[in-house]
C-alpha cells in the first residue's frame, strides 16, 4: 500500500513538473514575443528615415541644393537608430548571425561613397532597405511572432513586418523617382517604365492587405497614386515641384507608418491577452 502511495505521489509530481515547464515555457514565450515588439519598431522606424534619406540624397544629386543642409540630421538620426538596435540586440541575445550590425555597415558604405548618381543612391538605398526588410522578417520570427503558435498573432505580424513595409517601400521608391524627375526636369522613357511598374507595386500590395488601412489613410494614400500616375503618363511629373512632391508623398507613407505602429500597440495588447494557463 505504502509503495502503491508512493508511485502514484511520483507520478503525479512528474506531470505537475511537467505541466509546470510547459506553463513557463509558454510564459517564457510570451514575455520574449512582448520584448521582440519593441526590437521590431526600432527597426521600422530605421527603415522609415533610411527611405527619406533615399528621397533626399536622389533629390539633391540632381541639383535640390536645399537637401543638403537636411541629410546630415537625418543620418544622425539614423545612426541612433542602429546604435539602439545594436544595443537591444546584445542585452536579448540575439544571433550574431541575424544582426543589425551588417545592413549598418552597408549603410556606412552607402554615405561615405563618393562620386555616385543619383540612380546609383537610388540602387544602393533600395538594396540597403531590402536587406533591412529580410532582418526585420527575421527578428519577428527570432522572437515567435510571424511563427506565433497564435493565428492571429502570427498573421497580424506578417501583414506588420512585410506587406505594410512593403507597401510603404513601394511608397518610397516613388518618392525617390518623383523627386529625380522633378528636380532634373527630365523623365527618359526607363524612368516612366519603372514608376509605371512601382504604383501597380503599390497597387497590388493595396490589395492584398488583409486588414484595410484606416478610412482617410486609405483614400489619401489611393489619391496620392492617381496624381502621380496621371503626372507620369502625361508627362507633367517634369514640372512638378520637388519639395511638393517629396513632402506629399512623405505625408502619405508617414500615415502607413503610424498605422503600423498602432498596429503593434494593439499587438501587445493581444499577446498579453493570451492565457498562459493550458
């Protein structure tokens, strides 16, 4: 009777032990998820001022002398940016492997160069914020939030980390080639080709959002591309003034960030929500 009482006393410490793991594993999870979200808002708002930094840079090397003065403060800022990254990633043990530390010393390239056109910064910035899009994936994934075992956690992180951004990078480009084409007062026919091919970008990414922008976002962010469509196929983008275009365009994709970022509040709210308990 004795040993009969102690098996069955063993047996049942073990499952409340393993019941107990289970339960701080998953709170474990839960905590390190909450922590990602703020990692990932940094990097959001590094691949925000890293596209005006694009739209400035290509408008200056076609003559818009007034950037000039902007660009540095601006690549202060972006330079905080990835010194926060760094520093978020060394205290939550990030791999070394999945690091901001390689899109920033591209980014280091990319500023110290010298002697590029304005298509080659267009290149250069357009590279540099693919690969930060790619790290931004990874991080989501590093701290289980697009591979959340919560449905809506995860799809809600995708639509957050890659078809919002993506959308905003569409956005982004536009800004750039607008701004090059007004400044220089020239639009060749492979620059139309590829502003032309970058809104239906734009447009298609529109429509694959699986939760639709906020009511006003959506119909500024819908008249800003048929003014820009309608500029490019007449050809009226050439006499469009710069400033206008890149403050336009920088109000409409300010407005996708912001919506992001409410996003990711509303994120955190699900991922507290969720009942730790089996």
């Amino acid at each position: 009777m004795m040993l009969t009482s102690l098996f069955i006393l063993t047996c049942l410490t073990i499952i409340l032990m393993a019941i107990g793991r289970q339960i701080w594993s998953k709170k474990a999870a839960k905590e390190r998820a909450l922590m990602g979200v703020s990692g990932i808002t940094l990097f959001i708002e590094l691949i925000k001022l890293t596209q005006q930094h694009r739209g400035m840079h290509s408008g200056f090397l076609n003559g818009k002398l007034e950037f000039k003065a902007k660009l540095p403060v601006l690549e202060s800022s972006i330079d905080t940016l990835y010194s926060n990254l760094l520093s978020f990633e060394e205290n939550h043990d990030y791999p070394a492997s999945l690091s901001t530390h390689f899109p920033f010393k591209q980014w280091q390239r990319l500023i110290n160069s010298s002697d590029i056109n304005s298509s080659e910064s267009f290149q250069l910035h357009s590279g540099l914020i693919a690969r930060q899009l790619d790290a931004v994936w990874d991080m989501s994934d590093e701290f289980s939030l697009t591979s959340n075992r919560h449905e809506y956690i995860r799809s809600t992180a995708q639509q957050l980390v890659k078809t919002l951004p993506e959308l905003a990078e569409a956005l982004g480009q536009i800004r750039a080639l607008s701004v090059q084409v007004a400044a220089k007062q020239e639009m060749s026919a492979d620059k139309k080709l590829q502003l032309l091919f970058t809104l239906g970008k734009i447009e298609e990414h529109h429509q694959n959002l699986t939760s639709p922008l906020s009511s006003p976002t959506d119909k500024r962010l819908i008249t800003f591309v048929a003014e820009i469509k309608k500029s490019v196929k007449d050809s009226s983008l050439c006499q469009e003034n710069p400033d206008s275009i890149f403050q336009e365009a920088t109000q409409v994709i300010d407005h996708v960030f912001v919506f992001i970022l409410a996003g990711f509040n509303d994120l955190k709210t699900t991922i507290k929500d969720v009942k730790v308990l089996l």
